[in-house]
C-alpha cells in the first residue's frame, strides 16, 4: 500500500493498452512504456467486459486506446469500439475516469473517446450525447504524413505536463477522419468553452509557428485542432501518433538535425508516467 506522501514506483505501474479487432500501433504503445519502465499490458476488451479471462479496469493506473480501424470503421470511424465500450464499460470507465485515473486516446482512440462522450465532456466527466465528430478529412483522402503540432495547454493537460508551453513537435498523423467538428449552431459556444477551461492541447502549425490551412492542417479540423482533454486534464484525444516517434532516429529528418536520441513523442509519455508516480 502506498503511503500518504510516497511516489508510486515505475515498475508498479500497470498500463492498460486496449485492442479489438482492427485496431493497430498497440505494439509502439507497449514499447514506449515498457522502455520508461511500467508494466503495459495488451488488454482485449472482451476482457474487460468479461466475455473471456475476466480483467479489471480498476486494476490499471492508465488506459490507452490505439489507432487502427477498430471494426472496420463501419458506421463512423470509432463508432462501434465505442459502442461496446458504452454498453458493458462505461459504469466502470467513468469511475476510472473520476478517480483522476489518465486515458488517451490516439487517432481511432480518439474517435472512440469522443463517441463514447469522454470527450470534449464540457460539463462534466461524461456526455450524455456525442458534443463533437472527427470528420472526414477535407482532402477526402487518407493523409498520412509528418504534421507540426503546438503545445497550447496552459497546464491542465497531464499529458503535457513535461513539454514547455509553446513548443512544436513533430508527428506523423495517419487518418481519414480527423475533422474535428462540433454541432451546427453550437460551434462558437463549445469552441469558447474548451479555450477557456484549457481544453485544447495541440494545434496544427506550419514550420514557423503560424495557424495555416492544408497541408499543414491535414484534415480542415476547426481552430486547426489536433488534440484536446477534458475539464480534468485525465483524459486526452489527438489525432497524430506519438507513439511513431519516441526516438529522434525515428523522424524523417532526423540525419538532417540535431539533438539526443529523444523523439518529440517521448515527454507524452514520460509526462503521464510521472503524473502517475506523484499521484497515485
């Protein structure tokens, strides 16, 4: 039992990494805690839900839903994984959630999260309904490319509590559906909503730091959004792939810069891993 005061060891901390069928880049997500240290774990999440070798939720310290095209990607991209997850989850992930416990969600974990009302959750832990959509790209094209994202959060964020405010990383998206909309008629209010409770994470900029359009913004997403978490700061959503880059080997330019072995997804890591550690 830990004590009151006492920072949780690394070796102590368990990562819940979800699968189903169609999703993928589970296995750079396992790698990139395994190499700071924790214990990931590839969960099913029949699991979860007890449908075969029954897991708890409440047993992990984090839980990371992948990329992929998690069942197809049938009715809307996320729509199903995030089906499931509602129907035999959801009492369990909300308390998860509540109990200041980190999910993140990356590109299809993202469209999950924002299906299943974890995210953008303006008023509370959970949306009773859907308050955004990831879209169709308006390239109408699969884009997969290296983006530059803007770290904008001014604190709240646990996944970005290692990386200075204002700094731009490099990292590959790969999606056909990363439009980040909110309701028609209701885009302005929810848009001042996430600004003012420091719910937006990354934004697309170009290579020197200006809000630009296509190819810089790879899908139209409003306010050149690529990532947010909810109220709390425990919950995250973005649309490129951390994962893909933990090491600076690992960038399409990296014989061209300088630097240590550091890609620009590691402090995502590192940063949850020490909010982890502090807090539980």
């Amino acid at each position: 039992m830990i004590e009151v005061g006492d920072e949780m060891k690394t070796e102590d901390i368990k990562i819940c990494v979800l699968r189903m069928e169609g999703t993928n880049c589970e296995q750079e997500i396992y790698q990139c805690f395994k190499r700071l240290g924790t214990q990931p774990e590839f969960v099913h999440l029949n699991q979860l839900t007890g449908e075969r070798e029954k897991r708890s939720l409440l047993d992990y310290q984090a839980l990371i839903i992948p990329g992929g095209f998690s069942a197809g990607d049938y009715v809307r991209a996320g729509a199903i994984f995030a089906a499931r997850i509602k129907s035999k989850l959801m009492k369990e992930l909300k308390k998860f959630v509540e109990d200041g416990y980190p999910v993140l969600g990356i590109c299809n974990g993202f469209q999950v999260l924002v299906e299943t009302g974890l995210l953008p959750a303006t008023d509370g832990y959970v949306s009773e309904y859907p308050e955004a959509v990831l879209n169709i790209n308006d390239s109408f094209r699969f884009e997969c490319r290296p983006t530059l994202i803007k770290n904008v959060n001014r604190g709240m964020c646990v996944f970005t509590k290692n990386i200075e405010g204002g700094r731009i990383l490099k990292i590959p998206c790969a999606h056909a559906e990363g439009k980040l909309m909110f309701p028609s008629g209701k885009e302005d209010e929810i848009l001042q909503k996430l600004i003012d409770a420091d719910q937006i994470v990354f934004r697309y900029v170009d290579p020197d730091g200006n809000y630009a359009g296509y190819p810089w913004n790879p899908n139209g997403s409003v306010y050149n959004i690529a990532g947010i978490c909810n109220r709390y700061g425990n919950v995250m959503g973005m649309m490129p792939h951390p994962e893909r880059v933990f090491y600076r080997y690992m960038h399409p330019d990296w014989t061209r810069t300088e630097g240590d072995e550091n890609g620009d997804g590691k402090k995502i890591f590192e940063s949850v891993v020490d909010y982890i550690r502090k807090k539980f």
